[in-house]
C-alpha cells in the first residue's frame, strides 16, 4: 500500500465514522450491556471526537516523507 491508497483510507475512515453504521450501533450496545460505564452517549461523543479531531500533516524533510497523526480523544472511553 502506497501513501496515497492510505492516506484515501485514512479519510474514508473518518467519513464512515461521521456516517451511520449498524454493526458499530449494535457494538455499542453489546458494550453497554456488559458495562454500564460505556453508555451510548459516551461512546458515540468519543467516535464523534476521534472522526472530527483525527489531526494529519504530511511533511517532506530530506527527502523524506514525515506523516505526523494525532487523535484527541478528550478522556472519552472507546470500546
């Protein structure tokens, strides 16, 4: 995989986060059910979190690519 095809996936990852999914939805229940921590609001502000603030910036140094990826998650817990 190039940097191009992962940088794509990279952003297509933070689309279908901002997206509906049911198999998330019903991860997030499964979660809840098991532990009552990881309630569906919580889990679905922490995906909102990870998808809205995924931070990339592609450098070039030396001749060298540098890609620097940071992800906020703001002490939300992610199950």
């Amino acid at each position: 995989m190039n940097l191009s095809e992962r940088i794509a996936v990279l952003a297509e990852l933070g689309e279908h986060l901002r997206g509906e999914d049911e198999y998330l939805r019903a991860v997030m229940h499964r979660s809840y059910y098991n532990n009552k921590w990881f309630t569906i609001e919580n889990q679905e502000q922490a995906i909102k979190a990870i998808a809205e603030n995924f931070w990339m910036k592609i450098s070039f140094a030396n001749g060298s690519i540098i890609i620097i990826l940071m992800i906020i998650l703001y002490r939300k817990p992610l199950v």
